[in-house]
C-alpha cells in the first residue's frame, strides 16, 4: 500500500488496535464426545480475523431431530451479558448435521457453547477457542483507488470549505469578495492545508506502527517467547526454560492453569531427521522459569514447542524454540538432583522403522513388540476427516488393553515438516481442556454470586480435572485410538500417537503426505 493510499484510508477508518500472536497449530477446533445424552462431533472453523464469524458444524448420533444452538462466551464479559444464542440449521439432505455461524468480535479467549435438545433431554458443552488475527488481509486494488479517490475528494473539498467560509462568510449578500477577503482565505486555506499535512503524516506514522507490531505478532506464530538452556547436573541433563521474558511484564509471574494435571505439556523433536521425540512436564523453579530432567534422548538440535493455558485470560497458546542437547553424561551412580515426571515419555527409532506415508498398509512395529496399525483411511486433504484411527496389538497378535495416560486414552502430536504446523490431540479434540475449565469454573462462580471478572477467579484451583468424564477415548474397543483433526494445510507431516499399555507408555510413529483441496 503506498503513502497517499495510507494517507486516505487513514482519512476514513477507525481501526482498533491489532495487538495479536497466532497460536502455532491448526486454527480449527474440534470436539469428539459427549453432550449431555448425545454422542456428537463439533467442528469450529476459526476465522482468520477478527473479528469475524466462526463456522460450527455438529454432527449428531440421534435418529429423531434434535435442537442445536451455539453461543459465545468471552472471557472478559459476564455470562449474562451474552448475546442470545444462534440456533443451528439442518443442513439440506442430511438427517442429523447441523451448521451455525457466530461473530467473535473481541481478540481473547471464548468459550462456543454448545446445547443439544432433544427427546432424550438437553446437554452442552464447553468448547474454548482462541480469537486471534492469524493473517493480514489484502486492500484490492479497486478499493484503494476508490478510497484514494474518496480521500482526495475530502481534502479538496474541506479545502475548499474552509477558503469560502473564510472569504465570504461576513460579506453582505451580493458584495463581492475584495483584496482583504481574499487574503483572508489564502491564509486559511494555508492553515487548513498544513493541519491536514500533518494529520496525514501523524496518521501514516501512527498506522505503520501499529502494522509493524501487527506483522510481528503474526511472523512470530507463538506466543510467549520462550528461553532454554542445558546444563549439566551429576548423571543428569536438565532443561531450564523462561517463558515471557520479553513478552511479560518483568514483575509479573507466569499464572497457568493446569492441564491434566500439569502446568506445561513440553514436547522435543530433533530437526532433520525428526527421529527423537519426547513428551515432558517442566516443574516451576520460579515466577517465569521451569526445569525439567532429560531423558536420554541422543545429543541434537531440537525443536521445542511448549503448550501452556493462562489463568487470568483462559488463552492457550504454543511458545517455541530450539536448543542443542548435550550427549547423555556418563557419570554412573551419582545421586540426581531432579526426579522425573512419572508421566514424561520419550522415544527415539531409526528412519527405517517410520511407515512410508502413501502406504497402503501402515504399520508401525513397536520395539518391544506388538504394532499399531493406522486403520485405512481416505487420501488425506486439507480441512477434511483425517481418519486418524489406530488400532494397537500386543506381541501376542492379541489388542491390546489400554490405560488411561494422564486422564486419556492416548495423547498424540502432529508436525508439519517445515515446523510450521503443530497440533497436540486427545480423543476428546484438540482443544485446551484447561481453558474448558476456566470457562466452567467461570460460569460456577458467576452462578454463585461472583463477580464475572477474571480476576476473582477461585484461586488455586485444578480446571483439568473437570469435565473429564464427558470425553471417551476409543471406539471399537479398548484397543482402538480415534482422534478427530483435519490437517489445516498441505504438506509433509509426522504424528507421534502415544498410549499406555501395561503399565508403559509407548509411541508410534507415522508419516503423512496432505493434498490440497485441487491435487
């Protein structure tokens, strides 16, 4: 866009500021379980800015009709002060999927609810989803020059205003203007023209800024900026992390709402080769920084993406970074100074033993024995049903019975190649079950009497572990892993499925290749 086109569109909007970080990961959210009685699969199409009108489709396991409504709830408004809900339309030829749009028109964090009535009686459901400008929108050519066209109109013409009303305005009808009059109106036309001057030039200055921060919070595709360091304790490796340096008020500490009972799901993956991967739980060591012990995952550069949910403001977001690990220490029978998480997992494997993407029968041997099997599936497309179901079996040829691991039946990561796509799923979706219970601890607490504003929250309290019983894990039987996700964009992936099975958990590996919607 050049100055004189700036200079106009400044003339004419009143914009609000665009502060924002993209979350990196998919924009679309999805939902898999229970609302109230019925079974049901959410898909909430996020728009790309805000504000703007998210797409909601429902689809419902009920054979009679049932009512759909959606409403959004912000974080920073009080429940009653919502807007009545939109009610979902059947959409033609089907029997039980229904569609609905709704306006966000706040950046922050929402809460879409969900109700399903019916004649078996009436759920919800909580789907939080982040409101963020994730792209920059183009001005067509044809609006720029009718905007430049506008713009020039209203200069000349205020312009021209301002000299008549200065020449004529004390005249006598009928009398003309003389040399006085005149001068009078070259002077504040001067004035007018050097005040609109400088309007245009604080206006552009000020509209630059404002698009270079904005450009800056997209380009940064994660949010907060995350710091990492390896240092050497004994037999062990351990990982300091500081979130928020630049990005946080340096007097303000971290405030996390925990996720199925961590504060901070933390995954590596060594670039390149993408051949080591580990899913761990950082501990606070103070207001902004973590530590972690490393597993022994071989020496590399790797990726690190941290998922996190706020507490004061119920946004999840993915900081991101990468560090050099160190080769694993060989100081044998020395006492370590950190203990693991019991629920930190890791994997390493050779490139040989990843499953080809494209394969017709996709098997990933696991190295104790056993296989997981990605059940077939249709070519895989942008913003279509990944198929993302795995079916494992244990070194007897028998399925395996899986536990639970940290509340769900399996817990997987998915990597666009390039690192420019990352999503973390659970059977239930890929949403933040930590900003699902802020927004229901939210709404008891309205309920109770509370104030609607965020920081009179209940404090210390473990949103993760609320409503986790809504959210069942496998179909099929104990073996079998569903994961609803669509890939947001073509390209190369990696998934890590992991799951627990006598007393262990395991991953697997799998590639894909994402066609777009015209390959």
């Amino acid at each position: 866009m050049n100055r004189r086109v700036r200079a106009c569109v400044f003339a004419f909007v009143l914009v609000f500021p665009l502060l924002a970080h993209a979350h990196l990961g998919s924009p679309d959210v999805f939902f898999d379980g229970l609302v109230g009685p019925y079974p049901a699969r959410i898909t909430i199409r996020m728009p790309m800015v805000v504000p703007g009108r998210a797409e909601i489709s429902v689809q419902v396991d009920a054979a009679p009709p049932v009512e759909v409504s959606f409403l959004p709830l912000y974080s920073h408004t009080a429940v009653t002060n919502a807007p009545p809900p939109d009610v979902g339309r059947l959409i033609r030829g089907e029997t039980n999927l229904y569609s609905g749009e709704l306006w966000l028109m706040s950046s922050g964090a929402y809460s879409i609810e969900v109700k399903i009535h019916g004649a078996k009686g009436e759920g919800s459901v909580e789907i939080p989803v982040n409101s963020l400008a994730i792209r920059q929108l183009p001005l067509p050519p044809y609006l720029a020059k009718i905007l430049l066209a506008l713009g020039a109109l209203l200069v000349f013409g205020g312009l021209a205003i301002v000299v008549a009303a200065a020449r004529d305005s004390e005249l006598a009808p009928g009398v003309s203007p003389g040399k006085a009059e005149r001068r009078k109106a070259w002077v504040a036309g001067a004035i007018t023209a050097l005040v609109i001057v400088f309007v245009l030039v604080g206006g552009e200055r000020w509209w630059n800024s404002e698009e270079t921060v904005f450009r800056k919070g997209l380009l940064g595709a994660a949010w907060p900026d995350l710091e990492a360091k390896v240092r050497v304790d004994g037999s062990q490796r351990i990982l300091d992390l500081t979130l928020g340096r630049k990005d946080i008020e340096p007097d303000q500490s971290v405030s996390l709402i925990p996720d199925h009972g961590k504060l901070i799901h933390f995954f590596l993956i060594r670039e390149g080769t993408l051949d080591a991967f580990g899913h761990l739980h950082p501990v606070r060591k103070g207001g902004k920084t973590f530590e972690v012990a490393l597993p022994p995952l071989p020496e590399g550069r790797y990726e690190m993406l941290c998922d996190l949910t706020f507490q004061k403001s119920g946004m999840s977001f993915t900081a991101t970074n990468s560090v050099e690990l160190p080769p694993v220490p060989t100081g044998a029978g020395q006492t370590n100074s950190l203990e693991p998480d019991p629920d930190d997992s890791w994997a390493s494997y050779p490139a040989s033993s990843v499953p080809a993407a494209g394969d017709t029968n996709l098997v990933y041997q696991l190295p104790a024995g056993g296989r997981v099997v990605w059940k077939a599936h249709a070519p895989l497309r942008v913003r279509q049903d990944a198929g993302l179901q795995f079916e494992v079996w244990d070194a007897a040829g028998n399925p395996a019975e899986l536990e639970p691991y940290m509340g769900m039946m399996s817990h997987a990561a998915v990597l666009r190649k390039d690192g420019m796509v990352f999503a973390h799923l659970h059977p239930s979706g890929n949403y933040s079950m930590a900003a699902q219970g802020y927004f229901q601890a939210k709404m008891a607490h309205e309920a109770a009497g509370g104030a609607g504003s965020d920081d009179s929250m209940p404090a210390g309290m473990d949103h993760s572990k609320m409503g986790h019983m809504m959210h069942h894990a496998s179909t099929g039987g104990t073996s079998v892993i569903s994961l609803p996700y669509e890939f947001p964009t073509a390209g190369d992936y990696r998934i890590w499925v992991q799951f627990k099975t006598g007393g262990q958990v395991l991953t697997a590996v799998f590639d894909a290749t994402v066609m777009g919607p015209g390959d």
